[in-house]
C-alpha cells in the first residue's frame, strides 16, 4: 500500500521503517521545553495519536541527552490500559518523535482550574484507576516520580491516564535512590530530605494530586524551597475547615493514609508487596468495581466535553505567528557519517532506536533479560533484551512534555536496603 506525499517524488513505502511521512500533521495540543505535542493521523490505519517530537539541538543545550534516551527506554517496556502508552518511535535530522495514545480529554491541571475543585466521585474514580497504573509500573521496577494533576491525561471518554517519564527510573532493590527530581510540591519527605526513597514515593505524589484536585490547594506549600522541604517534612498535615463538606470521612481516612509521611505504613506501600489490597479494600474505594475498572468497562462519573478544546489553545498559534519553525516532513541526509557527529548527536541516533508497536515487540532493558508482561488493547508479544545504562543528570529537563518541569540535583548513591517491591 502506498501513497504519495507533497514533499517527496516518489510514493512512500507503508511497510518501510516507520517515519514522519507516514503520518498527516493535525493541530498542536500542547508544548514543552523541546517541542510540540501534536495531533497526527497514521496513514496506513487513519488512527489518530500524539505525536511529541524533541528539538535534538535544544535538548543538547540543556543537557537532557540521557533523558530523552531514558524515556524512549521506558516507555518501550510500558503497555497499559491507565498510561499513555508509546505505539511508535523514530528520528530525523533535526528531531526525536514519540507517537503516543491521544487523549484529547486534557490534563487534570486544565481541569481543576477551570473547576476549582472536582467532586470527590470523580477523583475517587481517577484514583482508583490511577492506582492499577502504579501497581503495574511498581510491578515492572519503575518509579515515576513525577505524579502531578499536569501529567494526568484524561481520554474521551473520562479514563485517567499517567504520561510524561522523563525522569522515571528502574529502582534497584539493593539500594535506595538519592537523586532530587521530580516537581518539589508533589515529592515525598524521603526525595526532599535525601534520606534515600524507592517506589513508595509515587503513593505519596497520588495523596498530594488527590488533595489538590478535592481541595484545589496542596497539603505542604511555601514561598522558598526551604519553606516548602520544612513543610513537607515536619509540617503535620491539614484540612481546609469546610473539608468534611466536601470529602467524606473515608475519603479524608484514604488522604491521611496517602500522605504518611512514613513510607512503611503509607497507603499502598506494605512492605510485603501486597499494598494495592489495602487500597482496593479501602472504604473510599467501596463503590469501586474493579474487576471492570481493569478493563475500562466502568464508567467515569465525569465526560470531557469534545466539543469544546480541552487544551490551551495559544499552542497553535506559535507557528501560525512564525513565532517557532513549523514541524515539517523533511527526509533525512543519506549516509551520515556516525563518526563525524558530535558525541550528543551519536548518541541519539544509536540508542533513540525505531520502534513500531505493530511489528516491534516490547523489549525489558531491566532487570537482564525479563520478559514484559503487556495489559490491556494493542499489546505485544514478550521479547528480552539486554539492559539499558541508567543515568541521573543534572539539570533535568522536561522533554517536550505539555507542561511543568523538573529538576534532578545527582547525589550519591549509598548502598542501603530498600523496601521490598510489590511481588
């Protein structure tokens, strides 16, 4: 099957490696520090997906190399129904792209402030899915750090989705993490005190998210960095006064057992793996079928309205005002010259490598050679590889993600036991 692109004289070969020419250009629906987040349709299929493309030179200027190469990693291991799951990945000369599931129903952050606050059905509702995420990321050794309403994307149909890993890890089991990433008001007293943290600190980020949207302000602020680490580490916490009109006794149980700021007897974090049990078994989540929330057959309690744009608009306008060079289709330089590239470059074309979840299988880059247990739609069959090299950097960066940013300040990494990860 083929057809004719306006740029190129020759037709475009559908069963040839995947590149941006297979794929129509719609609207921006959002910006980061590298790039856009565009609308695009897969010619072969006329599926639509978000396609997030990363400026190779601006990326390089903010030393964010390591980043974009760990979430391509990252994501290539992911395949669940709650996460905004990569389907495609290639390069040209001047960009990295990601073709990832559309949601179109926005991030929870646009959400909440055009609300003020969200009713506690739907944010018990997003929890709960929300939870079956982390569970499977936690499963698969992966902490997200960065939980936050910005990087929670809605579908059409309601369902909450987490995105944007770029300063997701592997956690090791031997030692606990040091590093400081993540956005400060969502981190958990073990991020910002550097006591050291594992994947426990994600349940916290949910309490903090949870909190936010119900109360449309966060349990432990401040003006300066060091009133906000004070607050989140020795602040108690608190309730709005008008709270129990808002949040039922059980919903304000499942905040207080989120936000412990002890990870060994927070919500979801038994030391014995088994944490998810005391969340599906919780009051709050009383209501919840999770039998059918798993399978997206549950319906949400709140639609976004798609008649109407549920993203910041102005994202369009860049390269209508010429303000930014427009994304265009562009075919790459033959036979570069690996050897001639700045060592930045080199390493984005060896390891930003092409996948095609249509004919690619999901590949672990860790632990050595395991299998990847897919769920959910569009999964694929489980293949090994061999492990990935983890870095941390400084001045982490958010790469091409709608919204938000992140800092990763490099500590050493003591040799420390961990809590024991979900079975």
């Amino acid at each position: 099957m083929g057809s004719v692109c306006c740029c190129l004289s020759e037709p475009v070969d559908y069963n040839s490696e995947v590149t941006l020419y297979h794929f129509d250009l719609h609207r921006a629906v959002g910006k980061g520090a590298f790039g856009k987040v565009r609308v695009v349709e897969h010619k072969p299929t006329k599926k639509l997906y978000a396609l997030k493309y990363i400026d190779k030179a601006r990326c390089i200027r903010q030393k964010a190399v390591a980043n974009v190469i760990q979430e391509r990693r990252l994501l290539e291991e992911i395949d669940h129904p709650f996460i905004v799951n990569m389907r495609y990945a290639f390069q040209d000369d001047e960009n990295c792209f990601f073709v990832l599931d559309l949601m179109l129903g926005g991030d929870l952050r646009f959400h909440l402030e055009r609300k003020g606050s969200i009713p506690e059905n739907v944010v018990c509702f997003w929890m709960a899915e929300l939870s079956c995420a982390l569970e499977y990321l936690h499963r698969q050794k992966i902490i997200h750090r960065d939980l936050k309403p910005d990087n929670i994307l809605l579908d059409a149909m309601g369902h909450a989705h987490i995105t944007d890993f770029n300063v997701a890890i592997h956690y090791s089991e031997r030692r606990l993490h040091t590093s400081v990433a993540g956005s400060m008001a969502y981190m958990a007293p073990q991020v910002v005190g550097r006591k050291g943290y594992s994947w426990a600190i994600d349940w916290w980020s949910l309490g903090v998210t949870a909190y936010e949207l119900l109360f449309h302000r966060r349990p432990f602020d401040g003006r300066t960095s060091e009133r906000m680490t004070h607050a989140i580490m020795k602040d108690p916490l608190k309730f709005p006064e008008d709270c129990r009109s808002k949040v039922s006794d059980a919903g304000i149980k499942a905040l207080k057992g989120l936000l412990d700021k002890d990870p060994a007897t927070r919500l979801g974090c038994r030391p014995d793996g088994q944490g998810i049990e005391d969340i599906r078994t919780h009051p709050w989540f009383a209501a919840i079928d999770w039998e059918n929330l798993q399978h997206k057959e549950s319906q949400p309690p709140f639609v976004p309205d798609m008649k109407a744009a549920n993203f910041d608009v102005s994202h369009e306008l860049d390269e209508f005002l010429m303000v930014e060079k427009p994304l265009t289709h562009t075919k790459r330089k033959a036979n570069a010259d690996l050897d001639k590239l700045k060592p930045e470059l080199r390493e984005l074309e060896e390891k930003f490598t092409v996948y095609d979840f249509a004919s690619s299988n999901r590949l672990s880059y860790y632990p050595h050679n395991q299998p990847i247990v897919t769920i959910g739609s569009e999964s694929d069959t489980d293949r090994t590889l061999a492990p990935s090299q983890t870095a941390t950097m400084a001045e982490r960066s958010q790469a091409g993600s709608p919204s938000g940013s992140h800092h990763d300040y490099p500590m050493p990494e003591m040799p420390r036991r961990s809590h024991s990860p979900p079975s």
